[in-house]
C-alpha cells in the first residue's frame, strides 16, 4: 500500500500559492534531538529552563494569525518556489529574486543589492511615521549539495533534475522571515503604527555567510532588534550560546626540484605543511576542552619524485567565545612561520572569515515562548504518516511529527557556528525553531528536503510568520520591551565590542564557497559542557 503524503503540486500548479492574492540554528536542533530522546546529544548542555507555563494569548498573536491568512498565498509561493530553485551559496541568484520580487510587490523598497559587497545578499525596507523603531528579518535561501530529493518519503531524484536541495530548510524559514515582513507592514498599516521594517536577504548561510559581511558595513547597528527563526524538529527557543570561529589559509612557497636527482637543491612546502600540522596536534593537548581545530590539506605536490614547491592547509578553529579563538589564531600564526623557518620556505597566514560567538537574549526568548505556546501544532493524518515513512526510510523512531512545544532552554553551549551570532552583537535577536521535519531526523539530509516540498513545510513557513510578526508588532509598540531587551544585551555584552572578521575578495569568496560546501550531516551539533 503506498503511503499517504501531503500536497506537492508545483507552485505554478498549486492553486493556494496563486500569483493573485495578498501582496523571513544549530542551537534548536539540540533541543529537538534531546526531546525525540537522541543520546548522541550531551543532556547536561540543554537544561529545560522552566516548565511549559500556560499564558493567555496574546492580541499581537491573534492579529498576526488572521493576517498570515490573507498573506499565506504569498508566503507559499516564495518557499515553493525557492523549492523548486535549490542552489549552493553564492549561486543562489535566483531564489535571491524570488524575495526581491514579492518584496517589492508588497510595497518595500530595494536599499541595495550586493549588500555589504557580498553578491547574494540585499536590503529592502518599508516605512510608516516620523521616527518610529527599526526592527530586521533575516531570510536565507541557499541549498545543499547533494541533497536535492522529491517530496516523497524515500530517496528519490527531484523532479526538477537538480541535485542541490533544501536539505537545512532554507526555503521555508526564508519565507517564514520574509512572510513575516509582509504580514508585519499589513499589521503597522491597519493600527496606523510607525516604524521601519528592513529584510536582510542573507545569502550564502551554509560557506560564506553574509550576515558577517552586512555585520562589517555597520549594517544591523541602527536596529532595534533583529528577528529570525529556524526549521527544526520540535517549537523550541532559549538562551544559547554558539561557538566562535575562524577559517584560516595556510600555505608555504619552497623551490622544487628532482626528488631523485637533486633533492637537496629543493625545499618542500610540503615538509613545512607537515610540520604544521604536527605542531597542530600537539597544540591540542593545551588547548581548553571547549576548543575545536580541523583542517584539510589542500594542495600537497603534484608527484611523488619532484620536491612539492607549493603546499596550503585549510583550518577552522573554534571555541566559546572570541578571545579564545582570537588566541588560538595567534598560536597557529606562530605555528605556521616556525614551520616555514625549520625548512627555510616562506609562509603566508590569512584569517579570511569568522564568526563570533552568539549572544543570546532571554527578554526575547521568553516572549517567543509564550507565542510557541498559542501555535497550534495541527498534523493531518496524512502529514504523519509521511513523516514516519521519512524516519523508516532514515532508521529513526516512527515517532511522526512534534506534537508539544519543547520547554524553554538556558545556557545551553554548543559546538556549531552561526552567522546570527554577528547580528547579535550590533543588536537583540529574538530566535527560535519551528517544525518542518520529523522528530528524529537531522537537518542536512533528504528527509529535511523531501517535507520542505509539502504541506509539512508550508505549516512551519506559515506559523514561524505569525510568530515573528507577532513578536515585532510587540517591539514596536511596547516601548519597555525594546529597553530591556537592549539592556539586556549590553549586560551581556560587558563592554565589549564587535569586531568583523572578513578578508576576502569575490574571487577568495569564491574559492572559499567550493572548499567548505556543506552536505549530509555536516556541523551536527554537539554539547559542551564547560563544568
């Protein structure tokens, strides 16, 4: 008997995402993992931070939802077609348009394109009033290699031939951000409410993030908040903290010659990319618990008998905050000129992009709860059976679909990175996650792909948007709120100050795209417990 499934017609098909009608991390995926009853997730590193409290709905909320209902034509267009339009970051142009267009249909404005001189990124704004807050949306909308999937509940090649897919759900939180701009302005428009609305359209999440990018141009630093959510297994928000990073290039220029005839004539880059690396592995026994360094080799010679006159490390180091990455960068600096001196090759180190640590923001958090708590979880039959057909398919529990909302988190600490971290520096993020995908299942798979495609999909997109148009009519009309939630972060902040890490050119961009291109099961999030 062939397995129900929830509707998958193609957004030019599909008569609710019609042109006519009503002219948007890592840290919830552990959370998620923790409740579908993962034991590959450190338990100590995602304490519940209170029971599921029962508040009264809020009139924020109700107007949201029944706004999202006249928006939902628009909401749907956008992530089905981004659907049907996966590309890796830095080639994801045209999903990139698809937002520009509806956008622009709604009333926003372009502010620019290319924004902070990263090629998939842009700016659009709309605004009511004299003065008024500035609040952000923060869409995504590039893909995965190899993870492109029909929407079907089985391993199975897209309809659209591509293989790159929306194995982390960037179709449906893109239009849960952008849908929430819309429904927000509808809302600022009915009640005669100033203020400013901007989306950031942040391209390229999953390699060269462009958050970091409109972080360096002073992009965010004029915001009031800044808003976002993420596809997960269960509605979940906290306080979390993600790592700091920095990806570094490390290569070596020797002189060649004939490994049989004349070695002593050469010098190897390659001896000098060894001792690097030799020296990286015996710099982890001082490194704290929290540290994180990997690398590849990539370029090691050509043939084994001519000495290798070029030789380059790709490196990543990571730890719980800045400083601590900032220290470990030096090291590895020293590291790699020590190795140039000892087989007398130069050595050229470059930090080309790096993300801070995420400052979280519980006055934040602890609205979004209250709203998780006033979104129905409303599966149909068939969406659940589709959802357990995934977790066979995948080996997982054929638990089915999140049916309760995940008690809140606090300080948990995890191992991944995150470009929302930069934001959070320059201004309060309120974040959280929402289902699009089965309990059980990881994100960077087919199985994320495959809902992303359905109606499963569609109800993340739809509710993420109430939410986080709810949450903004908020900060825009309670005054209170915003102090705090800015206080908030200047206590946690305690005087430090933002610093871009951000050294490349288009072409290094570029290059950089190709080496760090992520697929199934990369960055899976991992606890660290610092007691």
């Amino acid at each position: 008997m062939s397995t129900p499934k929830p509707r998958t017609l193609p957004a030019s098909e599909d008569p609710l995402i019609s042109r006519r009608g009503f002219v948007g991390a890592t840290g919830v995926l552990l959370a998620a993992r923790e409740l579908a009853g993962d034991d590959r997730v450190n338990a100590q590193s995602a304490v519940p931070h209170t029971s599921i409290e029962r508040f009264s709905e809020r009139e924020s909320l109700r107007a949201a939802k029944a706004v999202v209902k006249m928006a939902q034509k628009t909401i749907l267009r956008i992530s089905r077609e981004v659907w049907n339009k996966p590309a890796v970051g830095l080639r994801e142009q045209e999903a990139m348009e698809v937002h520009i267009r509806e956008l622009e249909a709604a009333g926003f404005t372009m502010v620019s394109r290319n924004s902070g001189g990263h090629p998939t990124a842009f700016v659009a704004q709309w605004s009511q009033g004299s003065g008024g807050p500035k609040l952000g949306f923060l869409p995504e909308y590039d893909a995965l290699p190899g993870l492109g999937n029909a929407a079907e509940p089985l391993v199975k090649p897209a309809d659209n031939g591509l293989t790159d897919g929306h194995g982390c759900g960037h179709n449906c939180l893109g239009a849960g951000c952008t849908g929430a701009a819309i429904t927000l302005k509808a809302m600022m428009v009915q009640r005669n409410v100033a203020g400013t609305l901007r989306v950031y359209g942040c391209g390229a999440e999953e390699n060269v993030g462009a958050k970091i990018f409109m972080a360096k141009a002073g992009l965010f630093d004029d915001l009031d908040a800044a808003l976002a959510w993420h596809p997960a297994a269960v509605p979940v928000t906290g306080t979390f903290v993600t790592n700091a990073n920095h990806f570094m290039r490390v290569s070596w220029k020797g002189r060649t010659a004939h490994a049989g005839m004349d070695p002593w004539s050469g010098r190897s880059a390659l001896d000098a990319a060894e001792l690097f690396a030799h020296g990286v592995n015996l710099m982890r026994e001082h490194l704290e618990p929290t540290a994180r360094l990997h690398y590849i080799y990539e370029i090691a010679g050509v043939a084994p008998n001519v000495v290798p006159d070029e030789a380059r490390i790709w490196i990543q180091a990571r730890d719980i905050t800045t400083p601590r990455v900032n220290a470990i960068t030096d090291w590895l600096a020293q590291l790699a000129e020590g190795a140039a001196l000892g087989t007398q090759t130069t050595a050229t180190f470059q930090v080309e992009l790096g993300m801070a640590e995420y400052i979280p923001n519980e006055t934040l958090a602890e609205r979004v709860f209250e709203h998780l708590q006033h979104t129905p979880l409303d599966w149909t039959a068939e969406e659940q059976a589709f959802a357990q057909a995934c977790q066979k398919a995948m080996g997982a529990n054929e638990a089915g679909l999140a049916t309760q909302v995940a008690p809140m988190i606090q300080d948990a600490k995890f191992g991944a990175s995150s470009d929302v971290a930069d934001v959070s520096w320059n201004t309060p993020v309120a974040v959280f996650g929402w289902p699009t995908y089965p309990l059980g299942v990881n994100l960077h798979t087919w199985g994320v792909t495959a809902c992303g495609g359905t109606s499963i999909g569609d109800k993340g997109s739809l509710a993420a948007a109430a939410i986080l148009a709810a949450v903004g009519y908020e900060l825009l009309t309670e005054p209170e709120l915003r102090t705090k939630a800015k206080e908030e972060l200047t206590r946690r902040l305690d005087g430090r100050k933002y610093q871009a890490v951000q050294n490349m050119d288009l072409q290094e961009m570029r290059e950089v795209s190709a080496r760090c291109q992520k697929g199934m099961a990369d960055e899976y999030v991992s606890g660290v417990d610092t007691n």
